[in-house]
C-alpha cells in the first residue's frame, strides 16, 4: 500500500497523470497544496478514474480552504487536517511525494 501525495497542479504539470499510471488499488492519494486544484474542472475526472480502481482520496482541508477550492465537487474524496495526514503516513507502508 503506497500513499500518493500530489503537490503540483493538474493544471501546471503532469504529476497528477503520472501518478495515475503508477496507482492501484489499496493505495490512497492525498491533494496538497496546488495538488487540490485538481478538485476543479476535467481533472475530477482523473479523480474518479482513482477512486473507481481502488485508490483512496484525500484532499487536506487547509489546502482547500486557503485555494477557495470545494472538496464536495469529488463524491467519495475525505477532507482531512494535518494530524490525519499523520495517520495516512503511518497507516501506508511507503509514500510517494508528487511535484
């Protein structure tokens, strides 16, 4: 089990298109800082896509909140602070950091 924390901006980058490729079922991910842009628009889609394969979503709530970005936009995503992001960490054997 690998947690995925995305960084980058689905709209900067292709982290969020390379981890897509590398995630699988069991693993979760958590948006980050500009990683929680991908909340809005066509990369919710890629969002789904995770979620229908078996990936766990997360997005942290300060990240969201500071970026005026909705968490609802994505059924099944969990807003979590940074002591849950404590408890991904150790609950997932490795974790893989997004730029």
């Amino acid at each position: 089990m690998t947690l995925h924390i995305l960084f980058e901006s689905p709209f900067a980058g292709r982290a969020l298109e390379e981890c897509r490729r590398v995630a699988s079922a069991g693993d979760a991910l958590l948006l980050a800082g500009d990683g929680v842009y991908a909340l809005a628009g066509t990369a919710a889609d890629a969002l789904q896509a995770l979620r229908a394969d078996g990936v766990a979503l997360f997005a942290l709530a300060e990240d969201c909140a500071a970026r005026g970005v909705e968490s609802a936009a994505v059924p099944g995503l969990g807003t979590i602070d940074y002591g849950g992001f404590i408890e991904l960490t150790l609950a997932h054997e490795r974790s893989v950091s997004w730029f």
